[in-house]
C-alpha cells in the first residue's frame, strides 16, 4: 500500500513539473526551434539547456554508422554550443529529465558561402510566357451596340494566352494580328490559356469592330513589366545574382509573371516620393543605356528575380566577398541596409532587426525591420517602393533582403531570409535528399560547454 502511494505521489510530481515546465520561458523557446536547421560552416550554434532538460547529439559518419554523444551530466545548468567542423547532418535531441522527448532538430552543415552584397538600383524588363490578360473591352458592332465575345466565352482577366490555333504567341501585337486574320477567313479561334497551374482551351468567334474596321475578341492584353529595383547579391565566381526579394506581379491582375525572357540595366534614382502612414512612397528611376546589358532574367520567383551578370558590378563600399548568415545566426538589434537614394550612389543606413521568424521552410517574412537611420528617414520616410532587395548585413554577414514595407507603418517593413534566396539560384539544395548526396560526406560537430 506505502508502496502504491508513494508510486502515485511520485507520478504527481513528475506530472506537476511536466506542466510546469510546459510553461516556462526555456520550454517555448526550445519548442520554438524548426525541426529542421541549416548551418553554415564554422557557426556556432547556441542552446540554452537548463535543468529539467538534456541534450543529445546524433550525428552519421558512415551510412550504416551512428555516434551517439550526450550532453546530459552537462546540460542540467549551463549553454550548449554546437559549432559545426565539417559538412553533413545531426540530430539534436532535447528530453525532459533525460526520457521524456521535447524537440528533436535536424542541423544540416552547409558549405560557407560568400558573396558580394548589392545595393545597386537595376531596371527590370521581364517578359511573360504568353500574353497576359489584363482587361476586358467591348467591341463596338454598330447602331451603339456592344458586344464581348472573350467575357462571354469565359476568358478571365488574369488568364495567359499561350498559344491561338496552336500558334505561340509572345506579344500583344502578334495576338491581334492572327485575331484580324482568322476573322477576316471566318474561322473560329480556339485558343489555349494559363490559368494558375492549369491550361484550358476555350473557342471564341472573332467579331468586326465597327471603329476599327478590325476583327477583335474584346480583350486588353500585355506582354511585359518594367520597373526599378534594388540588386540583393551576387556570386564573384559564377556572377550569379539575386535581386529584389520578391515576386514580380502584373500591375492590374495581381498576378505573377511567368518570365519569358528578361534583363536587368543600370539605373538611377532622380527622385523619392515620401512614404506616409497608409501611403507607401516610391523611388522615381530611370534606366541608363537600355541597350547596355548588365544581366539577363532566368527566374522569377516569390523571392526574387534570378540570373547571370554580364560581368562584375562594382560596390564601393564591399569591394571583397562577405560571409552569409544562416536564420539562427541573426539576432534582433542593429544592422545595416545598403541602398540607392539619389543617383548611382549605395549607401549604408541603419536598422533594427525586431523580430527573427526561425523557418522550417522557404517562406516570405522571416524578418521584420524597422529603419533607424535619420538620414533615410528625413529623405524616404522609411521604406518605399524600389527599395525591395536591398540587402541587410549584420556583423559584417549578408543576412537576407528587404521585401515589403507595412502600410500603416512606413518605418517598418519586412525581409526575406538570405538562405531561401540562395535555395533559388542553386548554391543551397533544395531538398534534404539532394544534400546528403551531393555536398555531404560525413558530420562532425565540436561540443562545448559555455561558461559565462
């Protein structure tokens, strides 16, 4: 009887420090952790490991080899720092009391990276795939009447017109030319589009446009985007670069791009409309020799624009490559963005880092930032349009871009972390399987004990 009482008593205690410690600021922190982290070569990695809780470390030398180290009789009062010596994978293992498992975190070591950082205001002309859809437009047929055969048929604005009859097609001119044609012969159009992730073929009957004297389906169509942006970073060995931080939409669908063919210019900030609460402002930019190339467009994705560099592009203030930062390295506090606010000129402002959102996978807002600097905020206001990509630095490490300002909060916006950007252009992995085959060969972490 002592025995089952006591037994019961005891299961109280572990179940009260269980719910106590569910509650405690080291056991949000813990289970705040992704599942899966990223680690550059030569990071430190720091854990705050306090009593109840252990730590334990896994890591795979061989396929059918695993080590087993743990920190237990260590981590009942003092930090944990794991710094990464090698490329590979591990497993760290956080328990309650040393049994109950809490979190289990995947670290895989990534290769140190290096690149230069940008700044530097660019001209984007992006080409779609197709022509994209944009507006609808009655066509006049006499005697004051309207009709839309597009609309009637079921073309939405925001569709992509792929191809008509079979025929690609690849500007507005072009589709209104096989239009005319195909009317003036009577035939029917059969017309396949882009609508979201599906293609749908729709048939649409040419009518004469009594103003024009034209055959046209009542449609406003668009075949390209232009505008000013910031370059992000770009590779000193392979040129290649990132830029802008976020996707490229069309103005009136909302819709992204999907690119064709583009390039990147030089251009020049002649003047900044002030970013208000409610207002975002803008940089006003003008491109530079168009015809001078300084790198063609790849991808565009949500973040960002990608490509090759026709060749090196100056920054005056980091002539020679810097480290990049992985997510867990960034700490909330000072940092730097570099920018373009008057002509050619990259200048360095300060920011805040407030808030680090640690990602399991590529997701937009990681950061949010607020500027500090008096200078861009007597001439800015704090974030506006044009100024997507500009890089962040912290501690002498590009730690990702600025993408989005908040409207009713000019000073603020926010940024994307560097690492998803660098998952665009290939120099991270995109999956897990892919880096234990191509860039790891065996995991190796030193285990430390942090005595401050």
């Amino acid at each position: 009887m002592k025995n089952s009482k006591y037994r019961s008593f005891l299961g109280m205690c572990i179940a009260a420090l269980i719910i106590a410690f569910s509650f405690s600021p080291q056991f949000r922190t813990i289970y705040g952790l992704p599942p899966h982290m990223r680690v550059i070569e030569g990071e430190i990695a720091l854990f705050n490991v306090n009593f109840p809780l252990t730590l334990t470390i896994r890591s795979d030398l061989e396929e059918n080899e695993k080590v087993e180290s743990s920190l237990s009789k260590y981590a009942l009062s003092r930090s944990v720092f794991l710094e990464s010596l090698r490329l590979g994978k591990s497993t760290v293992e956080f328990k309650l009391l040393g049994i109950i498992p809490i979190r289990t975190v995947q670290v895989d070591v990534l290769p140190s990276v290096k690149l230069i950082p940008g700044g530097h205001s660019i001209g984007v002309v992006l080409h779609s795939r197709g022509v994209i859809i944009v507006g609808h437009s009655p066509v006049p047929i006499g005697n004051e009447q309207y009709v839309t055969p597009a609309k009637e048929a079921g073309i939405n604005i925001g569709d992509v017109i792929v191809s008509i009859n079979g025929i690609p097609v690849q500007s507005d001119s072009q589709v209104s030319e096989i239009i005319d044609n195909n009317g003036r012969e009577q035939e029917q159009l059969d017309i396949l589009l882009k609508r979201g992730e599906e293609q749908v073929h729709i048939n649409v009957k040419p009518i004469l446009c009594s103003d024009t004297k034209r055959y046209r389906i009542g449609l406003f169509v668009r075949d390209s985007a232009a505008g000013v942006g910031t370059l992000s970073f770009y590779d000193p060995k392979s040129h290649v670069y990132g830029a802008l931080g976020h996707i490229i939409t069309d103005n009136d669908t909302n819709q992204p791009i999907d690119c064709e063919q583009g390039k990147i210019v030089s251009a020049s900030v002649s003047g900044i409309q002030h970013s208000k609460r409610g207002q975002p402002g803008e940089k006003i930019g003008i491109f530079i020799n168009e015809d001078h190339l300084l790198g063609n467009i790849e991808k565009n994705t949500r973040f960002g624009i990608y490509g090759k560099l026709a060749a090196k592009i100056p920054n005056d203030l980091y002539s020679e490559a810097i480290p990049v930062a992985s997510m867990n390295q960034i700490q909330t506090g000072y940092a730097e963005i570099l920018t373009v606010i008057d002509g050619q000129t990259i200048k360095r402002f300060s920011v805040d880092i407030q808030k680090v959102n640690l990602q399991e996978a590529p997701e937009g807002k990681g950061l949010v930032i607020k500027v500090t600097d008096p200078v861009l905020l007597e001439k800015t206001g704090g974030i506006v349009q044009g100024m997507s990509g500009s890089p962040i630095i912290q501690n002498g490490k590009l730690v990702g871009a600025v993408t989005h300002v908040f409207v009713h909060d000019p000073t603020k916006g926010y940024g994307c972390f560097i690492e998803w950007m660098l998952i665009e252009t290939g120099i991270i992995p995109k999956s897990e399987k892919q880096s234990a085959r191509k860039l790891f060969t065996f995991s190796g972490f030193y285990i430390g004990i942090n005595r401050k």
